[in-house]
C-alpha cells in the first residue's frame, strides 16, 4: 500500500506534457537553449517556435539539436503545412511558454496581434501561457510596457501567467529589474503551472484542507517598534504551494513577509501572534484535515503598548516587562478532534533532543527539527537539512532548496496521516 502511494506522489509533473517553447529576438535566448534540455531531462515532450528576430541571436539547429524535434520559424510553411500546420499546432500543446519575451513581443501579444507564427499560435491556442520578460530595465518600467502587461492579464486571466523579470546586471551595463530568469528557475515554474492548472485534482491530498501558518510575527512595543525574529516565511510558503500542488484546499496564515503569494492558496495576512490564533481558529473552525505551523510565533510580547512613540529618558534604561503568548500548535493539537497536527523546532543546539520533547509535550503528529545556528540554512536562506519526527521514525533530509524540501516534507505528512486514520479507524471499531 505504501509503495502505492508513493508512486501518486510522484513530483513528475512534466513527464509526458507537451510544452512549445516560444523564442523571440533578445539576448536572453541563450539561456533558453538551456531552458530546452532542462524540459527534455524532465521528459517533457519540447517543440520550438522561433521568431526571425531570435534567429539572429541563436540558430534554429541548436534547438532542434536539444529538442529532437524540427524548429517553426515561419507562418507559412509549406513543409509545416503539409504535416503539423499552424492551427494544429496551436492544439498541441499542455503548456507555452515564451522565453525571452521581448517589449515588442508583449505589445503586439496585447494588442491581439498575429503578423508571425509564435504570435498567431497563442491567438489560436487556449493553452495556458508563460511569458519571462527579458528586456532593458528602462524598457521594462516604462508606463507602455506596464500598460501592455495590465492589459494582458486583464483580457487572460485565467491563461497568461507572469515569470519574472529578475533583478540585476544587464547585457547593456544597467542594473534594475528586466533580466529574464535563469533556466533552472523557469523549468521550476513551468512545473508549477502544470501542476496547478492540470494535475492538482489528481493528487493525493485532493478533498482535503490543510491550513498552514508561516513567517514571523510582530508584538508591538510602541506604534513604531515591535519584538519580532529572522524568520523570512519561505519554508510556510514552499509547504502552501507543495500542498495545493498535491490537490489540497489550502490557507496559509502569514505573518508579514515579503515573498509572493502561491496561487491557488487563500492568504489571510496578520502581524501577532494574538491575531494569528485567532485567524487559525476561523479557519479550523471551516474545516481542517491537516494543519502545519511552520510560523515563527514570538513567544513573548509586552504587556503594556504604548499609545504613543515612546522617548529617551536620559541615562536611563528600560525596563519592558513582557508575557507569554499562546502556543499556537500545542493548543490546536489539544483539541478532542484535532486534525493532523505537523510542528517545527528552530533550535540552536541538542536539535534531535529538543524536537522529540516537543513532539510529545504538545501532542503532535510530527515534527520537522532544523539548526537555526547555521548560517546556510534556516532563517531567511532558500536553502533548509531537517529531520522530520514522528512517534515511530526519523527521517534525515539533507540539504535542499526549501521548495524541495516542502515536497519531500508534505510526502511524510500523506504517508503518516494516511497511517494514522486508517489506525484511528481500527481503535473505534474496537
């Protein structure tokens, strides 16, 4: 049975799609040569249209080389349409995505024009479009461009989704948002977008609402200062996303952070860790299958806040007198019903030890114990090792990217929760 369930699991979302991958006239087409052979060593099915404009800056054989397919550069074709012609090719495709899109490009998309073949296939297709501007950051801000791109998502919604641009050092010396992101970054994407707009209702946590608690948050002081941590709110984020990704209904409630929010993921934003609980304990109240708190909740705020900015009084020291907040997670898992309870330990020292008496004290399901103490990991990298815990096991998970390490994270939760119903199931009929 396990082995079973391990095989739904599987993170091959690109296995088998076919996705066209569109190339227009930039600099940043080299890096779509790469994009190519990352789609292909995913086993995704690659066919390539380019615009004349990208033919300048790359040859149509390396993409035929890397995609193992003929390369489209022209409308009218009579090779193409003698075979696969335009219209039909509009009808391939799981997935476009357009990699570099240049200014022109997303002015003439926009403007629904169809004057070359890339262009007259997204107007024919209704598959679902990845546009990875790359262009000078000058063109990038410009209030036309920022018009055209409105406008896009405005008129497809449901179709057209932004990758990018990246921040950083241009081909032209400047520096400011408009560079196209690496390829290693857009075959994360384009996973992504599959899976959420293909194969979310297939997987296994489909029907079931996981609610997840992620970032830091903050205890005010006076209006202008508040106790708060390094947490960045990145490993909540990857677990909202990981989650929707395996068909679940998730709600990540977010301290304040500064990362974009998942799609398909309803995002209900507090600051302390009163207002925290008490959007929790809405949210489980609707229904809670699955809750994950992977929040940095402060375990202290001030007793009195003041009204006003508070003043240096000479010399003198400050003495703030402070209480302890509501443990979130212990009470959630407390209850006589409660869902499947996942808890993490940021600790600094004796982390295995430390867990494990958290995992018992506060009645979880499982924990997730990482070292906050070193400075690769933890707080406010993109990269986590943990060891995840339950009453039975403790799997060592090493070094990862956190989006990783999210998936491998809420694998160990279908398992084991899977275990504990089926469990919980023999003990009543017993």
């Amino acid at each position: 049975m396990f082995q079973a369930n391990q095989a739904s699991f599987s993170m091959a979302t690109l296995n088998g799609k076919n996705i066209l991958l569109g190339i227009t006239g930039g600099i940043a087409a080299y890096k779509s040569a790469e994009l190519c052979r990352l789609l292909r060593k995913q086993n995704a099915v690659v066919r390539v249209v380019m615009t004349r404009g990208a033919c300048e800056f790359i040859s149509p054989l390396t993409f035929q080389a890397l995609s193992g397919n003929p390369v489209h550069t022209q409308l009218l074709d009579s090779d193409a349409e003698a075979g696969m012609g335009h219209i039909e090719l509009a009808k391939w495709p799981d997935l476009i995505i357009v990699a570099p899109a240049t200014a022109n490009f997303i002015a003439k998309y926009s403007q629904g024009l169809a004057d070359d073949l890339l262009l007259t296939l997204l107007i024919a297709s209704t598959a679902p479009v990845a546009i990875a501007p790359a262009m000078n950051q000058a063109m990038w801000s410009n209030p036309l461009t920022q018009r055209n791109i409105r406008e896009l998502q405005t008129a497809l919604l449901e179709q057209v989704t932004f990758l990018g641009p990246a921040e950083g050092e241009q081909a032209c010396g400047d520096i400011g948002a408009g560079r196209m992101l690496e390829a290693s970054e857009l075959c994360d994407a384009v996973e992504e977008v599959l899976a959420v707009l293909l194969d979310a209702d297939a997987g296994p946590l489909s029907g079931q609402r996981v609610v997840i608690t992620a970032g830091p948050t903050r205890e005010a002081i006076d209006p202008v200062r508040y106790i708060s941590n390094h947490s960045s709110g990145k490993m909540g984020y990857a677990l909202a996303a990981a989650c929707a990704e395996q068909g679940a209904d998730v709600v990540l409630v977010s301290g304040p952070v500064q990362i974009e929010r998942p799609k398909q993921v309803k995002v209900a934003m507090v600051e302390s860790a009163t207002e925290m609980m008490s959007s929790v304990d809405q949210e489980i109240a609707l229904g809670c299958d699955i809750f994950i708190s992977a929040a940095a909740v402060a375990d202290y705020s001030p007793v009195m806040v003041a009204d006003q900015k508070m003043k240096k009084k000479g010399e003198d020291d400050v003495v703030l007198n402070l209480t302890q907040n509501v443990d979130i997670v212990a009470t959630v898992a407390a209850r006589p019903s409660k869902p499947y309870v996942v808890g993490f330990a940021a600790e600094t020292n004796d982390v295995l030890n430390y867990a494990k008496g958290k995992l018992v004290k506060k009645n979880l399901d499982m924990i997730v114990a990482n070292d906050v103490s070193r400075s690769d990991i933890g707080f406010n990298s993109d990269h986590n090792a943990v060891h995840i815990i339950t009453a039975n096991e403790i799997i060592e998970v090493p070094k990862q990217s956190k989006k990783e390490l999210a998936r491998s994270i809420v694998k160990s939760i279908v398992l084991n929760s899977k275990t504990r119903k089926s469990t919980t199931k023999l003990d009543k009929k017993g």
